[in-house]
C-alpha cells in the first residue's frame, strides 16, 4: 500500500493532465474523457513520474472526491469531471434534488450575489446534494460561504443539470435569483 503522501501527489498529477493539460505528457483524451490506462501509465514513467498500476488502482478507489473511475473494462480511466479542457464527458441530463449547494471562499460572495455562479475555466458549475461537501470546498478557498442553489426552480425555467459519475451536480450557469447564502 502507497502512503498517503504519495496517493495525493498521484491524485494532483492525475487531476492535472487528465483534467487540464493532458497534451503535456502526450495523452490524447478520447470522446467521454478516456484515456488508455497502458498509455497513461506509460506516459506518466516516460515523463519522470511512474507509477504502477496499483498505485493508480488505489487513486481511484480511496480518492476521497472520486475524482476518477474506470470504464468497465478496467482499460480505461477519465478525471470524472472539473476539466478545463474541450471534453465532452457523455452525460446524460438528470433531474436534481430540490436544492443543491455550492461552497467558495468569503471572498466571493458579493461577486456571486451580484454576477451568480460561473463555470470560469471549467465546462460547468460544480454543485454539491450536501452542506457538508460545499463546506469543505469552500475550506480550500479560505473562510467558507457555501450558497443554497434552488435546484427545482432551475430545471422549472429550462436549465439542464447532469450528474457526474462521482455524485457532482453541474450545470452551466446560476443566475443570481436562484441563490441563497446559507447562514451558518
């Protein structure tokens, strides 16, 4: 078994290119965000980070974010989502609970009271089906805020809502009307 030190340093560098620059390492990603695992882990010796396929076994099953998974097969392996590069990950529109939350930092709570929630960089807002996991999102942004997202009253005006293999909710956009700062 790797140490935990090791795990999350497998964990950032698989986020990193198999989210945003998998080019770097010479990884193409194939439509739904699969990459060959034989070709990652290649790739990831031939540019000084090995790492056996138990090690990368253990990523993905004791990532406490599931941020990867494996196809079927165990052949293939994508990030689940939060990419920054042009991916489209196959999925399908879901229906959401009633609300959902987003954490962030104190920082951005004015901004997002006046603008709503933005994807920035990545293909889609990330909202949360628990106060818990918005909350330590919002911890790795500073002091958290986390927002109440009335989810029903979204998909009621047209927004399309998926749900990532690993429980994250996302969609494009959240207007302004749809958010509540929730009061600790």
């Amino acid at each position: 078994m790797s140490s935990d030190y090791r795990l999350v340093k497998i964990s950032k560098y698989l986020s990193k290119h198999l989210r945003h620059t998998p080019e770097r390492i010479g990884l193409e990603l194939a439509p739904g965000g699969w990459v060959s695992v034989d070709k990652l882990l290649a790739a990831c010796a031939k540019h000084s980070f090995p790492l056996s396929r138990t090690e990368l076994n253990e990523v993905v099953a004791r990532n406490d974010k599931k941020r990867f998974s494996f196809d079927p097969t165990g052949t293939l392996i994508r990030a689940n989502q939060g990419h920054s590069v042009e991916v489209d990950l196959h999925l399908e529109p879901a229906t959401p609970p009633d609300i959902l939350y987003h954490g962030t930092g104190h920082g951005a709570v004015e901004s997002i009271l006046r603008e709503g929630l933005r994807k920035m960089s990545r293909h889609h807002v990330h909202l949360s089906a628990d106060i818990a996991t918005a909350r330590n999102v919002g911890k790795r942004h500073g002091f958290p805020a986390v927002f109440v997202v009335d989810a029903a009253g979204m998909c009621e005006t047209g927004h399309t809502f998926y749900c990532s293999d690993n429980g994250v909710w996302l969609v494009e956009f959240v207007p302004p009307a749809y958010l509540a700062l929730q009061q600790n």
